[in-house]
C-alpha cells in the first residue's frame, strides 16, 4: 500500500527526512512513531501530496506521488494533526461540502456521509455549528472527513492530541473497526498508542529511521535487562540468595506481599529467560509458586535506548 525508498526532504540549513525507506501492507496499522521534529508530520505530508520531496520514491496503492499525483490522492485520506475545519459550518454541511470536493455526489454522498458520521459518533451532533464543538467532536468530525470518500489509505498525525482518556480509547477502538477496510499509517509520539492499536513500528529520529519491527519484537531485542516477577509462599530465609545464583539473574528484590506469600522481583541479563530455572528452584525448595512472569520493556524504553545510541545527523533539528 505504501512504498518508500530513500526519501528525503530539504529546507535551508537543514534535513528534516534524510533518506529513509520503508513499506506498509495492505490491512496493517502501522505506527509512525518519533518524538515532535523527528520528521513524522513531514513525510506524512509528502505522501498524501501536501508537499513534494527533495528526492526519493513514495509511492501510494501503486501510485507514484509525485508524477501520479491525483490518482494517488484519491487513495488516502489524510488527518493533519491540527485539522482545517470550517468552524462557522455545520457537521453535516461540512462533511457534504467535502464529500462533494472529493466526488461524491448525489444519493451516494449523501449515504456515505451518514456512514461516516454513524462510525465516527456524530450523528448527534451533525446539526450543530463545528465552532461550537468539543476539541473531542472536533477530531471525530475530521476524521469523517478523512473516511468520507472510502480511501484505501488513512494517514493520520497525531489523531488523538488534545483528546480526554475516554476520546483516546474511543478513537483506538475505532482504528480497530476500521483495519477491515482500511490500511492506517498511525503518527504519534504517545507510545503507548501504538503499543496499543498497532501491528507495526517505524521509529523515526532526526528524520532517519531508527527501527522498523512488531511491537513485541523491539521489546524482546533490547538489550536493557528484563523483570521477572514472582510471588512463592515459603519460610525460607534464604530465598533471595537462591534466586540470585540462577544463572543470569543479576538481583533479587523481595517486595512487600500478603497473606503469608512473598513477591520477588528479579532483574535479569539481557538475552535470558529464567522462568525455568526460578521454576526448577522453586520445586526444590518445595515453595508455592502463585505467580510468575516476565516483564518486556516498553517501546519507550525501546525508544530510548535507541535514540541514545544514534548519531545525529549533519543539519537534522534538535
């Protein structure tokens, strides 16, 4: 669905995407995902033909952006992270007016834009004026806007910016009904999102890509150690010292626990999995294992580490 090879774009003094490639299928959610001037909001741009490239390929549903340009706009619908609404318009006005722009017309406009309105929940409010709605109604109604004329791509900046913890989970709900129909290209730099509503990451820093996985798979190849956690009853004094001496365990830290069993935390050396042997000690100890787990780190953490370790390019913003 989404095809880019060594993309890069240029401004006076500076490169905001210097070079990067990647691919999207179709039916994924893939999250874009960088903190604010890694160059997410820019290549999002270039792709929905905001904004052409200094050089490089982008292609959309087999259309090449820049000398197919209408043919690959007709494929995506694209939610700028601050949405140009006509304020002094109303819901239902607005989304004709649009449907009408993207060609639409007729009993057909009107049946899509009540899908949309339907699936974006705001048929309640599609008589009111857009300058009197919530910033939550706001984004909903600018995401009817991206859906109204059916693309195959939806690119969305920052979709749920300013949004309350209800919107959000409303919005990352939605995403999920829509991968049926629709391929998602997901800018945030809220990470938990994507942890969230999402099949694939493309991490992106100083307008170069950092990383480009599953969610589970950045976790499980950092190199930053694990947590396993573990709660046992026992009346072994030395239980800590046992845990410590399994292989790859670099520290055993007893928390506080009830009812008479006992919570561990166990820090763990990059590349090990020690749940087998915390389990083999614990059968030979003859404890009560209730629990026992192991904590992946975040995509925040992945981030971290891997921001921390690259180089900033010549030019790039900071």
């Amino acid at each position: 669905m989404i095809h880019v090879h060594q993309l890069t774009k240029q401004y006076a003094g500076r490169t905001a995407v210097d070079g990067i490639s990647f691919d999207v299928r179709e039916g994924e959610i893939v999250g874009f995902l960088g903190p604010n001037g890694a160059g997410k909001s820019t290549t999002m741009k270039i792709l929905s033909g905001f904004m052409p490239a200094t050089s490089g390929v982008a292609q959309v549903a087999g259309f090449d952006v820049f000398r197919q340009s209408i043919e690959a706009r007709r494929a995506v619908g694209y939610m700028p992270e601050m949405a140009p609404l006509y304020i002094d318009m109303k819901v239902k006005e607005y989304l004709r007016f649009r449907a009408e722009l993207k060609g639409l017309h007729g009993r057909d406009m009107r049946r899509r834009v009540g899908e949309v309105m339907e699936l974006c929940g705001v048929t309640d409010v599609r008589r009111r004026l857009i300058g009197n709605l919530s910033k939550g109604y706001r984004q909903r109604v600018a995401l009817a806007d991206a859906l109204v004329h059916h693309p195959k791509l939806l690119i969305l900046d920052e979709p749920t910016n300013g949004l309350d913890p209800v919107q959000i989970r409303q919005v990352r709900e939605l995403l999920r009904d829509l991968r049926t129909q629709h391929t998602v290209l997901l800018s945030t730099h809220i990470l938990q999102e994507v942890e969230n509503a999402c099949d694939r990451v493309v991490m992106i820093h100083h307008g170069r890509i950092l990383a480009n996985d599953t969610p589970h798979n950045l976790s499980s190849s950092l190199r930053t150690s694990t947590i396993v956690r573990m709660e046992i009853e026992t009346p072994d004094k030395q239980a800590a010292s046992k845990l410590e001496a399994i292989p790859g365990v670099r520290k055993a830290t007893e928390e506080a626990g009830e009812g008479g069993w006992r919570s561990f935390s166990l820090r763990v050396e990059p590349g090990h999995d020690v749940r087998e042997a915390v389990q083999a000690t614990a059968a030979a100890g003859q404890w009560r294992v209730r629990e026992l787990h192991r904590e992946l780190p975040s995509l925040e953490d992945v981030f971290v580490e891997l921001a921390s370790t690259a180089e900033v390019p010549r030019g790039a913003r900071v």
